[in-house]
C-alpha cells in the first residue's frame, strides 16, 4: 500500500454527514434531555439541572451495582474473548491442522445466531435438572459440578460471561486471524535460525506485530461489553434477582416505567465513558504498535 | 477474456437490482392483502390456541390476517411500553387492565381507539368495564371471567400421606413438610416466568382489607404507607421460609409456570398455585387425573378468603396504526355470539368469560366452595400503583430467595416505588 497516497478530506464528507446526523446529534439530544424531566406521564419538560446524575450516582445504590456489573462483564469478557480467540487464531493459522476452514467456521458460526436463539437454546441447556450441562455431568459421574448456572446468584453472572464468550470469540479469531497472515513468516524464521522457542516468538514477534489488530478487537469488545444488553436480557432479564443486571437493563427498565430523563442520562454516562475509555485506548494501544 | 469477465460480473451486480425494481412495480400493481399486527404476552392468549383458530376462520372470511407477535411473559409489559412509547407497537396489543394501572401502563387516551359507541361494549359484562376504561371512555375488548386463583393439590399424595388440605400457615407448614420427608416437592413454584410468585402477596388483599376495613382507600389516598402492612410483611416472611426449607423443590428459580401440568400430574410436586379454570385443562391433557385434583383457598397468613380480579388482560387497538379500524372489525368478529361460544368452549381452563350471553361451564363443586367462602377484590384491583410494579416485586422476591434481599427490603422497595410512580405522575395524594 502506497502510504503518501493523501485523499482528499471532502471524500469523508458524506460519510461524516450521515453519521453526525444519525450517530452523534442523537447522543447530544440525548445528553439535553438527561437534564430534564422527561417521562411518559407528561408533555412539560422541565429543566431540573444534575438532578437524574445525582439519582444515579448518589440516589439508589442499585444504579452504582449495575455499574459496577456493567465494567465487571466488559473486563471479563475483553480478556478472555481475546486470550481464547488468539489461542484459536494461532491454532487455525497452522498448516498442519486438517479441515481448517470447516474448523474455522464450526467456532465463527454462533456470531451469526440471534440472540434470542441462543438465549432459549443455553436456557435449556442450563437448567439445573433437566438440562444438557448438568445431566451429562451427572452421566460422567461428575454431578459435583453440576450448578444452578442461571438460578444461583454465585453462577448466574458467570453463566452469562460464558454464554457471550462462546458466541464473540469466534469473530475475535477471525479479526486475529487476518492479522497474523499479515505478518511476514520471515521474522518467525530468521528468530527460530537464532534459538528462540515458541514462546519467546509469540511474546517477541506476533505479539507486538499482532498490536493493530489486538487494539482493533480491544475497543469492539469495550464498546459491546459496555453496551450489552441483549445477551443479559434473554439469559436471565437480569436476575436472580437483580444480580445480572447492567447499565442498558437499568435502561431499558426506565423507559419502560416512562422515566425518559433518568434513563437518558443513564445512556449518557454510558455514551461519554465509551467515548473517552475508546480515545485513550486506540492512542495508547496504538503507540505501543510495531512498524515493519 | 478480462473485459467480458468485468460485463459478467457487472450484469450479476445488476441482476438483483432489476428483481427489486420488478418487485416494487409488482407490489405497485397488486394492492397488498391486509396483516394486522397482534402482539400478547403467553399468557394474554388461551394456551389452547383458539384465538388462533378463530383468526384463521376470520382471514378466510375476509383475506385480512392475524399475525400474532408472541412474547415471554417476563419481558411483555417493559417491552410494550417500550413500544407504546417509541409508536412501534403492533396493531393490536393485550395488557393487562385493571382500573388503577392501565393508564400508566398503555396511556389509552393517546395509543387506543376509544371503543365506548361500539355494538360489542354494550354486551361485556359491566362490573368488567371499569378495568379498560379511562376518564369515562371504555378503550378496550376483554374476555375471560374474573380471577380466583387456589392452590392445587394431588389427592392421591395426601390420602397415601394421611394429610388434609390446610386451612392455616402451620398446617401448610406441616404438610409441606410431611411431603417433602416423603421424597415430593410439595409445591410447585416457578419464577422464569417473573410474575408468579407474587401472588401471594396481593392476591391476599381482601384478607387485609377485613383485618384493617379501609385498608384500601387509605393506601390510595396515601393516608397510610404500604410499609406499614404487617400482614403483608408476614406472607413475604413465610414465602422466604417455604423456599430456605425447600419446600419449592431445587429449581424454582429456573421452572416455568407452563411445566406444573406435567409436575402435577406425574407426582413430582404435590401442590400448584393456579387459576381456578387450571385444573380442568389438567384433566383434559391428563386424564388419569380425573378425581384426584383438590383446591383449597391460599392459607399464607391464615388466609381464608378468596381472592377475585375481575380485572384480566385485555385487547387494545393502536390509535397510531394505519390498521386502527381493522383491528376494531376483528374485535367486533371476536365478540360474535357464535365466536364467544367457540371461544369458551375450545379453552379448556376458561370456565366463563364476562359476556353474560355466554354460557358457564362453571363445575357444581366450584361453586359450592366459591360460595362457602368469604370473597372480595384483590389488592392489585383495588390500590393503585400495585399492579405496574408487579413484575418488579417478582424480581425483588427473587433476590429475596437468593439472600440478597430481606422481607423488609422487599417492603421497602414495593413501597418506595409506589412513592416513585406516585410522584412522576404527580398524583395529588403524594404531590402537594
């Protein structure tokens, strides 16, 4: 690719236009009426200043749990999705392992399912009786690790981290995937003609070459972590009891009891800490990127 | 060879393109058939299907289709006021109505035709009106008869037991007990569904309005705080109990209200919390069950009278659809005398609906014990901001059996938000 070849700004024009309109002018609109009053019961808007923040940040403390859950998910699920989906890349990249591209599509296939399926197909399987999880452990004689994976506020959040791991990872090994061809084999050759070993190649070589793309799956699994919802919805619609809900069910729960304003400035906590956590990780993530 | 591989694949890019276009000129000359929209939650409709089947009668009839929209009954009421509020809602749309909760729960002054003139509200029962009207206006179409809803219980596991249907908490205590030793779930709860474990604690309220007469108006007029209701805190108190002695079996948290047929008539639980009309559907797909089904009134808190809603769910059409008066023919279809007879008959839990032209199926014991009781209006019929916060009293019982929450948490909450509900509405008892 030709780096100095320079387009023209006015080429981003049209793009920049759709999304400011679509994309951007919402979330402020958005960040207006998380100042007011606004709900189902009544045309009045009233400005009532920091007053849904204070609800949030100071009111209820359930607002700050799901906060809390909302950065516990995202972190959970950025790391492993990752680690998993690099291991898999790795794994898929190798010339040695048969039906690669059958492979690669078996564990890329759930990205594809809706979430609602996927939601009534684990609901089956994680029922604690009749399910498919617990019965087989029970037919391995391994009934000591059967769990209430949904029902038990120590497994119900965990249960969830699972299921969104098992349908994102294979996306994440694909992205990964793409950018370890990318690396030139030579370096891996001339560093194992010098005696380095598996482990020092990966932590020496694909790592740092791998650092674009890694920073590209970092934000899309910040960004969806942050923003998830439907995954928690159709799982356990928050429960046991409040114990699996995030930020976007405390959301939805607002705008379905006619609380606009609340649930907007909720939105909009969410809107601004994906916007800042998004700009210092691509400038951090970025520096550390190799140029070859 | 390369320039004609470029036309090759320039006329497959054009190919879908000139079908679309054919399409739309398709659909400009053939006028599209009519589709209503008809969203519920499961159990907004009959599980037998017959609202479906009289649709289908009705789109021979008429070409115009039902296309039902069916949604978990845990996720229907946040979902439909979501879409009320975003103007996405289906043609028509099922909610559930009584008098203090329809209008925070669909607004039907600005999302529902007002159906007060037409001929089919002047035959529904009266006392049901009230429950799909607002501000004088009627805006809806409702069909089942009210609600009473007993615990029942397998005969066969009691006689064999030697137990006899309780009357008090100690006696159910006991004979939960009892069941438990012997190896039996003794009650079937189910909380996937969200809404069922809550009806304990409202379905009680006559009971509380005879222990404290006034108990209701004073709870509308905000001249006492829910708070203060020591019975209430007592049934949530002995339902906590029930479930930390295991009398709800293991999977509680993950059963749905759907599997207590099969839990029932297969002997794995000895007692269900149903609608009155339950136990005949029960005999219906199990009919080895004939004679060993018996009910008795809810005893939580020494309960002994029964519970009525005549309140139930009930079908609205949107105002904002273009399909607003389709919806209204249909209506108008539903209630045909022929077609409330169809109805009736082809839903086997049903045992009347409030059309007084429809006949009861209403058995000979059901009457005698609904006669030998003291009865009167369930709490979340007759106090309001109850019924809106429903399924969110079901999630705080949820935590409640999962130690994360205290009977007095749950006080707490119900009653901080009917404060909440009270307060965004700016009812005059709370707003000053």
């Amino acid at each position: 690719m030709n780096n100095n070849k320079i387009y023209p700004i006015y080429f981003t024009f049209g793009m920049l236009f759709i999304y400011s309109i679509f994309v951007f002018l919402p979330g402020l609109i958005g960040i207006f009426y998380s100042f007011t009053d606004w709900n189902s019961f009544s045309d009045e808007l009233n400005f009532i200043g920091l007053e849904n923040y204070k609800t949030i940040l100071k009111g209820d403390p359930i607002y700050l749990f799901y906060i809390g859950n909302t950065v516990k998910f995202t972190l959970l699920t950025t790391i492993i999705k990752t680690l998993i989906g690099f291991v898999l890349a790795l794994v898929m990249i190798n010339k040695n392992v048969r039906f690669r591209n059958i492979h690669r599509t078996i564990i890329f296939s759930p990205q594809v399912l809706s979430f609602l399926i996927v939601g009534l197909i684990f609901r089956s399987i994680l029922h604690p009786s009749k399910g498919f999880l617990n019965t087989t452990l029970e037919a391995m004689n391994l009934g000591f690790l059967a769990k209430n994976w949904l029902g038990s506020i120590d497994w119900a959040f965990f249960s969830v981290i699972a299921v969104d791991i098992w349908k994102g990872v294979g996306y994440i090994m694909v992205v990964l995937i793409a950018g370890l061809n990318s690396i030139p084999q030579i370096y891996h050759e001339v560093a194992q003609i010098d005696g380095a070993g598996f482990f020092r190649r990966i932590i020496h070589i694909t790592i740092p070459l791998l650092m674009p793309s890694i920073t590209v799956v970092t934000v899309l699994n910040i960004t969806y972590g942050l923003r998830v919802f439907d995954s928690i919805y159709v799982l356990t619609n928050g429960g046991p009891g409040y114990a699996t809900g995030v930020v976007n069910t405390a959301v939805f729960k607002e705008f379905s009891k006619g609380r606009f304003g609340l649930g907007t400035a909720m939105s909009s906590l969410l809107f601004l800490f994906i916007l800042l956590i998004s700009y210092f990780l691509i400038k951090g993530l970025n520096k550390k990127a190799v140029e070859y | 060879m390369k320039s004609s591989k470029c036309h090759i694949m320039a006329i497959m890019l054009l190919i879908p393109f000139l079908m679309f276009a054919n399409g739309q000129n398709e659909k400009k000359s053939n006028s599209k058939p009519t589709v209503i929209t008809f969203g519920s939650h499961q159990s907004g409709l009959p599980s037998s299907g017959i609202v479906q089947e009289i649709a289908k009668e009705y789109e021979k009839e008429t070409g115009i289709k039902i296309e039902f929209q069916i949604v978990p009954d845990a996720q229907w009421r946040d979902l439909l006021k979501v879409k009320l509020n975003a103007g996405e809602a289906p043609d028509i749309f099922c909610a559930d109505a009584d008098p203090f909760s329809l209008y925070d729960r669909i607004r039907p002054d600005i999302n529902c035709v007002d159906v007060t003139n037409e001929e089919f509200t002047s035959r529904m029962d009266k006392s049901v009106l009230p429950g799909i009207s607002y501000n004088g206006s009627v805006y809806g179409i409702t069909f089942p008869g009210p609600k009473i809803w007993y615990y029942f219980y397998n005969k066969e596991i009691f006689n064999n037991l030697g137990l006899e249907a309780p009357t008090s908490y100690a006696e159910f205590k006991a004979v939960s007990q009892k069941i438990k030793d012997a190896g039996i779930t003794p009650v079937y709860e189910a909380l996937q569904n969200g809404w069922h474990q809550v009806l304990p604690l409202f379905e009680t309220g006559p009971y509380y309005e005879e222990l404290e007469p006034g108990l209701y108006d004073k709870l509308n007029n905000n001249k006492m705080n829910v708070r203060k209701l020591a019975k209430l805190e007592e049934i949530i108190t002995q339902l906590n109990e029930f479930a930390q002695l295991g009398f709800y079996g293991d999977d509680f948290m993950s059963n749905s209200v759907e599997g207590d047929f099969e839990a029932i008539a297969n002997g794995e639980a000895a007692m269900v919390l149903e609608g009155y009309g339950w136990g005949q559907q029960l005999m219906q797909d199990y009919p080895e069950m004939k004679g060993k089904l018996g009910f008795f009134v809810m005893p939580w808190g020494d309960n002994q009278t029964i519970g009525i809603n005549p309140g139930s769910n009930a079908y609205f059409a949107n105002k904002r659809s273009e399909n607003a008066q389709a919806a209204l023919d249909f209506f108008a279809y539903l209630a045909k005398p022929e077609n409330l007879e169809k109805r009736l008959a082809g839903d086997p839990q049903a045992l009347n609906i409030c059309w007084p032209e429809a006949s009861s199926k209403m058995p000979p014991e059901y009457s005698a014990y609904y006669d030998a009781h003291k009865k009167g209006n369930v709490m979340q019929y007759g106090v309001k901001y109850i019924d809106t916060q429903w399924m969110d009293v079901g999630q705080d019982l949820e935590a409640m059996y999962v130690g994360a929450m205290t009977p007095a948490d749950v006080m707490d909450s119900i009653s901080r938000r009917r404060d909440e509900q009270a307060t965004i509405q700016k009812d005059p008892a709370w707003v000053k």
